[in-house]
C-alpha cells in the first residue's frame, strides 16, 4: 500500500556499475540498491555513508529527502572514476495523459 510519503514506483541507477532498475515498492528498490552498493570496493567512509541512506531501516529517511528534493543523488569514488547513486520517483502518465 502506498503512503502519502511514499513516492511509489521508483527508478534506482549506479552510474558506471547498474544501469537504471524500476521497482514498484521503495523498500524493494531501496534493497536492491543497498546489496549492490555493499559489495564495491568502497572504503569506510563511503561505505558508512552509503549505509546510512540505503541499508537496512532507512526508508522513512528516503522518502523525506523524496518528498523535499524529488530525487535522491549522492556520489562517490571508486578507481579514480565518480559515480552517482540515484533514487528517483518514476513518473507514470494517468488515465488523462
């Protein structure tokens, strides 16, 4: 069931490492982000941080930054290379278009 915070089907993205994955739930998306993160070779303070918005209890959290910013982006570097992590809300055309 959708909340009023939550922004239901979201589109999640690695650059450079997972192309964009839409979920219809952000508990799932939000999973499937966080076990991608998890296994770079990130070291502890992107990987603390990373924790913090996309591991486990943190989607209250994201839905907030959501509702305030519309999307999520955060970066980080991995082998001399920058990559941004993006949660956004999909948008989906009604029955009106």
């Amino acid at each position: 069931m959708t909340t009023a915070k939550s922004p239901g089907q979201v589109t999640v993205s690695i650059e450079g490492v997972a192309g964009p994955a839409t979920f219809s739930r952000l508990p799932d998306a939000l999973a499937a982000l966080w076990q991608s993160l998890r296994m770079l070779p990130l070291g502890w303070t992107q990987y603390d941080a990373y924790r913090t918005f996309f591991g486990p209890g943190v989607v209250e959290r994201v839905e907030e930054a959501l509702a305030r910013d519309g999307e999520l982006a955060m970066a980080f570097t991995m082998a001399g290379r920058s990559h941004v992590v993006r949660v956004v809300p999909t948008r989906r055309a009604g029955p009106q278009g």
